[in-house]
C-alpha cells in the first residue's frame, strides 16, 4: 500500500509540487530585485495555485491531478515569463502562454457547466456548452485584457506593447476556446459513464460548497 501511495505521489503530484515550490521561491527574488508588481504578481499566481491542495486539505476534494498540473503550470509559465521578460525576449512565448493559460481557463468552464448538465442541475445540449466555453474563455481573455490596460495606465507595467499585440491575444484566445470546446465535447460523447463520474464528482462537490 505505501508502494502504491509513493508511486502515485511520483506521477501524479510530484511535478505540481515541485512548480509550486519553484513558485515561492521567485517571490522573495523579486522582492529582492525590487521588482514590487511582479513580487505581487507571483504571489497570486501562489495563492491560485495553492487551491487545489487546500480544497483537498479543508473539504477533502480531490481535483484530477491534470486539472492541478495545468493550473500550476501556467501559472508558473507565466510569472517566469515576468520574471525573466521572457515575454518580450523570447519569440512566441506571449502566444503559448496565452493558450495554455485560456485553454485551462476554458477547460474549467467546460467542466463546470457539464457537471451541472450531467448531475442534472441544468439542462444544456453539449453543443451549447461548447458554445458557452468558447464564451467564456474570450470574456476571460477580454476581462485580462482591461486589467493589463489598468496597470499600464496607473503603475506603468507597460504590459500591452500595440493594438496589434492586444488584438493577437484575444484571437489566440478564441483559438484556445475552440480548441478547448471541440476536445471537451469529443471527450464526453465518447468517454465511459464511469469516467465521467469519476471526473465530474469533485467539481459536483466543489459546486456544492456553502
């Protein structure tokens, strides 16, 4: 039985873990660089990764350990990106972060709204909830956007570079939305029940929390 914990522990948790610590660690380098809005915007991108252990922790919910690597990862993609101004040095980085971080954004839409369909809260066609993801993931998009905009105009993060760079955000967006959409109502057309079930429990739990 301890076998099998360890092995689990090694394949399914062991990388997000790992993130997260490399996470807490840029924090106090940015402090120490000076670099204040960047420091704030590692420590969200902790706290957000912190979620998924700490709803297990205090309402014993376990999410997928693909749904916990995602959201760590991209989060940590991104504050490396500010770190290092990968973001402005590193050609195309700003449009995989871009997808990856909208794709994870979109896939937790999808899974959501499913899950109310499924436990039957509410009653959608899988076609409108691919609609619905695609949605949100633009609103998302559009929504980080506006804040991008609000710090370059107040603290001067000069985050947006152009219209062009604004544009090409959304549209990669969009893309993920799609993207995200199309796999999403693939994957329940044709997964097992069961599958289903197993993936759908906690965020029916999560959904449940009052």
């Amino acid at each position: 039985m301890l076998k099998n914990v360890f092995k689990e522990l090694t394949l399914n948790s062991l990388i997000s873990i790992i993130l997260k610590l490399l996470l807490i660690v840029l924090f106090p380098y940015l402090i120490y660089l000076k670099q204040y809005l960047f420091a704030l915007s590692a420590l969200i991108a902790i706290m957000l990764s912190l979620i998924p252990p700490l709803l297990k922790r205090n309402y014993n919910i376990n999410l997928p350990w693909v749904i916990d690597f995602l959201i760590t990862s991209a989060l940590y993609l991104h504050t490396l990106g500010l770190t290092f101004r990968w973001y402005k040095t590193v050609f195309y980085y700003d449009i995989i972060t871009h997808l990856m971080g909208t794709i994870v954004i979109a896939l937790l839409g999808f899974i959501m709204v499913y899950t109310l369909h499924f436990t039957k809260k509410l009653r959608l066609s899988i076609p409108l909830i691919g609609f619905f993801t695609v949605i949100f993931a633009v609103a998302v998009g559009a929504i980080w956007e506006i804040g991008e905009f609000a710090t370059d105009s107040f603290l001067g993060s000069k985050a947006q570079i152009s219209n062009f760079d604004t544009m090409k955000d959304l549209i990669f967006d969009t893309l993920a939305g799609i993207i995200t959409a199309v796999a999403g109502m693939f994957y329940v057309r044709y997964a097992p029940e069961n599958k289903l079930s197993e993936i759908i429990h906690p965020f029916d739990m999560i959904l449940s929390i009052k």
